[in-house]
C-alpha cells in the first residue's frame, strides 16, 4: 500500500517495490534516471567489461565535468555496440512494472541523454505508454572538452596535418541542453473525461507562465545561489518544480525511482505534493537524507515565521 512508502525514501532497488505500489495511485512520474552513458560505476548499465571502460587521462584529472572516459580508447568493439541495447533492456526491466502503477492520462517525464534517449522511449513504448513531446532543458552553461586537433598533431610532430586541419576540433559541440522525455499513460473515451475521474491529464499554463508568457517547450532554469550539490548529475531544484507545478495539484503523489541527491522529494515538499522515492545507492541516499532533513528544518521555519 502506498502509506508505508508515502513521502519516503527507501534505500533499495524501486525494481523490489514497484509491484508493492498500489495500481493507479500514481499521478506523476519524474526522474533523472541514469543515462547509461558510463559516467560513472552506477551509470554501467550493461556487459561491457573493456578495460578501459571508466579511465581516466592525464586531461581529465581535476577537471568537474567528464571525469571519466566513459568510452574505450582505442576504437568500438561488438561490446561496444551492444551497450545501447542492454540499456534499453534495463530500462524495459522496470517500466513495465511501471505501467500499472500509474493513473490513467498521468504524464511522466524522464531526464535523459541526447545519444541514449531513444532507448528509453522504445522501452517506454513498449511498456504501453505514448510519446507526448521531447522537452529540451538548456542549462545555463556547458562543459566542453573537445580537443584542437591542430594540437594533437603537433605533439606527434607532423606539423604539417596541423596546419591543414587548424581550427578543428575532436568531439562535439557543447552540450548545452538536455531533453526530457514526456510521455503519458493511455486513457479511455476523453481527456476531460479523464481528468474528471483521475484528476490528470491537462496542465496547468497559468501557474507556469514566465514574465506574463505561456511556457514553451524549451526551458531555461539553473540552480539557486544557495542551492547544494550532492550528486553530480544533478538537476536545478526549479526545473522539477516546473513539471511538478506544470502537471499536478497539492496533494497527489509523485513518483521518483531513482532519487539520487533528492531533488524531486524537495520539490514535492516546497509545492504540498507527496512523494515516493527509491535509491539504489547508500552514499547517494544518506547524502540526499541529510540534505531533505535541512530543508524540512528550512521550510519549517518559514513556515512559523509566516
């Protein structure tokens, strides 16, 4: 039932708790789930055991994005190329067991990678769940690690290939967005129909709008001043809170599998919507805990005060 997991974290995996979630209870999904992209250990979501899957060189030490290679040096092998398929095997392994779990016509909304995304939307897909929009978050700066190519053939001595390709560049360009998924369950005759019985299924522009305009499907938010960081994929606390604002009422629940530095529980806190949160992993969680645990104390003084 969901009052032993409401606004709760649970340290385990959501794959043991999912099946216990009471069906159609859930009225928004939202998750930076991983993007199976090797960013780190918790990121390998597949079989691939190259050696040097996770390395690090010499120009990535000290640096705060890309600190892992997270790609072999030295070319693609077959194992390579079956990472984007075992990822979407991963993902398949708990958005099925999603589906029931969700009320009908409820959005879920899933942060992901530009190069990984569309293995996330086959495995949603298949699940039973429908493709409503592809969101893009820019952010508001960008790592990029992209390598003159005039440099490295300079340091292997052939002066002359670096002239002929001056002022290009090895990788890509900047990476200053990152998509969301949004997708939402079926529902029988109408959405207003739906949204009469489940109460979901429509959004909410006025409490969304930015200067007087209606909000696009481009959106631009970045952390807080005071905002701390727990977790190195984490997410702005106002991007979350635009999705949950954007598709939800106080009250009804939110769903987060992959809690991570507990962006969406603060969310849910500072908005009156409940929360169900899972994280698989003990450092993440007791960090995300501590963190929870000032921002109740925060808001709970605000809350006096006012």
């Amino acid at each position: 039932m969901n009052e032993s997991y409401l606004n709760t974290v649970i340290n385990d995996d959501c794959k043991n708790h999912l099946p216990r979630i009471e069906d159609l209870s859930i009225d928004l999904f939202l998750s930076d789930i991983p993007y199976g992209i090797s960013l780190d250990r918790w990121d390998v979501l597949h079989n691939n055991t190259n050696s040097a899957l996770l390395g690090c060189s010499p120009a990535q030490v000290g640096k705060p994005g890309f600190k892992r290679r997270g790609k072999p040096i030295n070319g693609w092998s077959q194992a390579d190329r079956n990472i984007g398929k075992e990822y979407q095997e991963w993902c398949s392994s708990w958005s099925g067991l999603l589906f029931p779990k969700m009320k009908d016509g409820s959005s879920l909304f899933v942060f992901g990678a530009r190069r990984t995304l569309h293995r996330v939307i086959n495995a949603f897909e298949d699940s039973g769940f429908i493709l409503k929009d592809v969101l893009a978050w820019k952010k508001v700066s960008a790592h990029h690690r992209a390598q003159r190519a005039s440099n490295v053939f300079r340091k292997r001595g052939l002066d002359q290939e670096a002239k002929e390709w001056e002022g290009w560049r090895l990788g890509n360009l900047a990476p200053i967005y990152e998509p969301i998924a949004w997708f939402f369950k079926p529902y029988r005759l109408t959405v207003t129909d739906n949204l009469l019985k489940h109460k979901v299924g429509a959004v909410n522009i006025e409490a969304c709008k930015t200067n007087g305009l209606a909000p696009t499907n481009l959106l631009e938010f970045g952390f807080e001043n005071n905002e701390k960081r727990v977790h190195e994929a984490q997410k702005p606390l106002s991007v979350l809170e635009f999705l949950i604002k954007l598709t939800t009422r106080e009250d009804q629940v939110v769903l987060d599998p992959f809690m991570g530095s507990g962006t969406t529980a603060a969310a849910c806190m500072r908005l009156k919507r409940n929360f169900i949160g899972f994280e698989i992993n003990k450092d993440y969680y007791d960090r995300s805990i501590q963190r929870l645990e000032i921002f109740k104390n925060v808001n709970l003084r605000k809350k006096l005060l006012n």
